[in-house]
C-alpha cells in the first residue's frame, strides 16, 4: 500500500524501495479544478510534477524530482452505462476497489494480473496486464479517458480505432497528462476455475502453445535451472462453486509469503543455497483447484519485496527463448532462487506498448531485494534482445533513447502528440529527458 504520509513529507519510495526522491512539494487534490490550477502553477514555475498512482513501478516512471501528486482523493466509481457496459471511475481509484463495486452491477473487469494494489491510472500508464493469449492489458479495456494536459485544460478523449490520440493514451507514462477519470469496457460477471499443476520444461516446450489455446489463461513458473515447472490455468465459470475457505487462504498466503521470505533471508546469507531453494520450490509446487470471482482469484499478495524485469517477445519465440534460458542457467551461473514468470498476451495497438502488433509472450525476472541483480538481469536483457524483446515500461530495462526508437517504430508519433499536450515539459522529469531527449 502506498504511504501518502511519506509523500507529505516530500519523499517518495517506490514499493522495491529501489527508487527515492526527497525535497517535494505534494499535492492530493479532490477536484478537477483543483488539479488543473496545480498544473497551471507548477508550468508558471518553470518546474515538473509527477503523479504517484500506488508507486508499484519498478522503473523510475513515477519518480517526482519537484512536485509530486496523489489522487487518493480522487476514488470510486462516477457513473455506470447498463446497456452498454461500461464504468468510469475516478483515476486515483485502486485496482481492488474495482471488482466489488462492478459485481453489484453485475460486471467485470475483463483481466487483470498479480496483484491489485495500482491504481488505475498508473496501471494503465505502463500497460500492466495479466495472461490468457485471446486478451491484452489493462490499458486496453479503456474506451474514454478523460485528462488534464500540461496546459492546465481538462479534455476527454473516446477511443477510436487507428486514432494517434487514442494509440498515444492507451500507454502513456504520465507524460500526456494528469489522467482523472477512466471509462472501462466491461464484461459480464464471471468467475474463474484455477489450476495449478506440476509439469516439466519438456512438457512444456511440447505443449505450450495448445495449453495456451485451451485456456482463458495460462502461466507458467520456471525455477532456476530445474527441470520442474509450474503451470497455473484458469478457465471461466458463470459462478463459482467451490469456495476457498478461509484457512485455505491463510495457508496459501502463509507459504507464498512467510515461507519465501525466510527462505529468500537465507539465500541473501548464504547465497550458494539459492539452487537448493530453487530445487525445493519447484518440487513443492502447491497443486490443487479452486474457484471464485474473477477479481478475487486474479490478485495474491505479494509481500516478500523484490526487484523485477519483464520483457515482452513475439509469441513464435516462446520456446526457442525458455529453451536457451533452461540451456545457461541449469549450470547455475547466478544466485537466484525466485522463479521466472512467463505470460502471455494478445497483441495491441498503443503506440508504446510492449505487444504492440504481435501476441506475446512476457518472460518476468525477479531478483529477492538485497541480493545482487545487475550481471542476472543484464544477461536476460541480452538474452532477450536477440528475440524482439520489448520491456514493460514499469520494470526494470536498459532502455535507451536509441533502443526505444528501434523497438517503438511510432514512438515519434506519441513524441509528437506529447509535445502538442505539454508544450512546456511539465510531466518531463531527467529520467523521461534522458530516455526520450525532449528538451
Ligand atoms: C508486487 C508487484 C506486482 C506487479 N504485478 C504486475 C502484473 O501482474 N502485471 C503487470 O503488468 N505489472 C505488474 N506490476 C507493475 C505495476 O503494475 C506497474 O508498474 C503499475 O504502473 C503500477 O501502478 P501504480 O498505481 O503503482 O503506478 P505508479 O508506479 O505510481 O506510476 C506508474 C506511472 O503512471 C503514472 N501515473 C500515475 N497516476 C497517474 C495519473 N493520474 N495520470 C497520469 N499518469 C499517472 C506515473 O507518473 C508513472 O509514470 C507489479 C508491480 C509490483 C510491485
């Protein structure tokens, strides 16, 4: 949960704690013109702002260097269309606080990944997404926005197809606007039955792409240089009709969470035992079923802190890149012992975002906060980088000016629209100058 008391102190710390900023001025407005005269002040100042959603972004997207802004204020739902499906809720509103209200509507959000704890607006300005390869992220569920750009004027925006405006929106980065409310596509209600099972990275190069043709969603844990895996599906129900209880819950959170967290103190102590960990973890691998709503079965906790890269690969690369992965790190060249997460997603059409124009397949790397990440990371960037490789925006890259413009091929497109939008570099921190060279 983001600490807003922190933020009134001038300071930002990003949730892996890798991302720091101090001296700020802070802002929570609680209307729309109270944010649009903030903008209008900080652009007359000839300085930046940048607006905190929940600070779950690894990369330093939402680190603020003069003002910063929470729309905490700024919650819950503003008004639902029956007949068409659709909500639009205010933008500072939590992804948790979403499912509860659409069920009373008798609607969904049509996926979400592994945890809830983002806002919306900061969910869709990095393209956060889950799995199942016949859907996209979280951004492309969005059909209106409605946002203050870094002139101070509010503007609503409809999404429309091949629109550069609705492309540019779709996976913004903060950099287009103050992003206020947000109208979402929904679905009916629905539930979810999940699995999770054991399986093998031979089963898995076999059969991957008819597992993720058969289910809603598919994802897959790879444990450092084991041959074990771990496969989670989830396929769609109209209700659920085992419930999990309580205990069960209690159980999984326990071993998801307390478990790994000593188990992850270990290997920051003795690092040489992470292969043992990792061996453990994939023999242990929870297996079983269970059903529920789909906005409580999406989301687990996660409170075992850690740094993480993901990079997102045309999905004809799925096994030539979990092959060549197996391949180098079955001779343990890296202390690691948390697994690698492997999702997949249709292909979209922001102009920044990571899938645009192929179905993809995400391949997640994470590193137990404290042990060291630079050479593991590195070497799965270049790894990756041989495959088409594009990262989530949110997570740990190399990105730089001249890689974003080989990967994005309309990035001078949005660069374009955003100048048009803030003509005067409010939302423009150094991190955005040096990766994007706007000023
Ligand atoms: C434990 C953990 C699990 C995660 N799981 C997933 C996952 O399953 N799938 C996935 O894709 N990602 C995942 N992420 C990454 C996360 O979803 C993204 O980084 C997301 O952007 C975080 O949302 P936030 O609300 O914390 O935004 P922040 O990190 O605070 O901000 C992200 C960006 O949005 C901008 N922003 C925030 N609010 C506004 C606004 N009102 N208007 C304009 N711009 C705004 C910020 O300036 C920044 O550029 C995970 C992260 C963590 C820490």
């Amino acid at each position: 949960m983001l600490s807003i008391d922190k933020l009134r102190t001038g300071k930002f710390l990003n949730w892996a704690q890798n991302e720091t900023a101090q001296q700020l001025n802070f802002h929570e407005p609680s209307s729309i013109e109270e944010i649009s005269s903030i903008v209008e002040y900080v652009r007359a100042e000839k300085k930046t702002i940048r607006t905190v959603g929940a600070a779950h972004s690894f990369s330093p997207v939402a680190k603020p260097q003069h003002h910063s802004m929470s729309l905490h204020q700024l919650r819950g739902l503003i008004s639902i269309d029956k007949e068409h499906r659709q909500a639009t809720f205010w933008a500072g509103t939590y992804l948790h606080e979403i499912g509860p209200v659409l069920k009373q509507y008798g609607l969904a959000l049509e996926n979400m990944g592994d945890i809830a704890e983002q806002s919306i607006a900061g969910a869709i300005s990095t393209g956060t997404h889950g799995t199942g390869l016949q859907l996209r992220s979280i951004s492309n569920q969005v059909v209106k926005w409605g946002f203050i750009d870094g002139t101070g004027q509010y503007r609503e925006v409809t999404r429309q197809e091949n629109d550069g405006m609705s492309q540019a929106l779709h996976l913004s980065l903060g950099l287009l606007g103050v992003i206020v409310q947000v109208t979402f596509q929904a679905l009916p209600l629905y539930a979810l039955s999940y699995t999770s099972q054991h399986c093998t990275i031979e089963e898995t190069l076999k059969n991957a792409s008819t597992i993720m043709g058969e289910h809603r969603h598919a994802e897959w844990f790879y444990f450092p240089g084991q041959e074990k895996m771990q496969l989670k599906t989830m396929d769609q129900l109209e209700s659920p009709t085992i419930q999990t209880s309580r205990f069960q819950k209690w159980t999984d959170d326990f071993m998801e969470n307390n478990v790994l967290q000593l188990l992850s103190t270990g290997c920051k102590i003795f690092p040489k035992a992470s292969h043992l960990v990792s061996k453990v973890s994939a023999r242990g691998v929870p297996t079983g079923t269970k059903e529920e709503y789909c906005y409580d079965i999406f989301p687990s906790p996660r409170k075992v802190k850690f740094l993480e890269m993901e990079y997102a690969v045309p999905i004809a690369y799925f096994e030539a890149v979990l092959e060549e992965i197996h391949f180098v790190l079955k001779s343990k060249p890296f202390h690691v012992h948390f697994p690698i997460e492997i999702r997949v997603a249709a292909g979209e059409s922001g102009f920044l975002s990571p899938t645009q124009g192929a179905d993809s397949a995400f391949f997640a790397f994470h590193m137990y906060k404290g042990m060291p990440h630079e050479a593991y990371f590195t070497w799965a960037h270049r790894l990756l980088e041989k495959y088409q490789a594009r990262p989530h925006l949110g997570k740990m890259n190399q990105l730089t000016y001249e890689t974003m413009q080989a990967k994005y091929a309309q990035l001078h497109d949005f660069l374009a629209i955003r100048e048009q939008l803030d003509p005067q570099n409010v939302f423009v921190t150094n991190y955005f100058n040096e990766l994007l060279k706007i000023k």
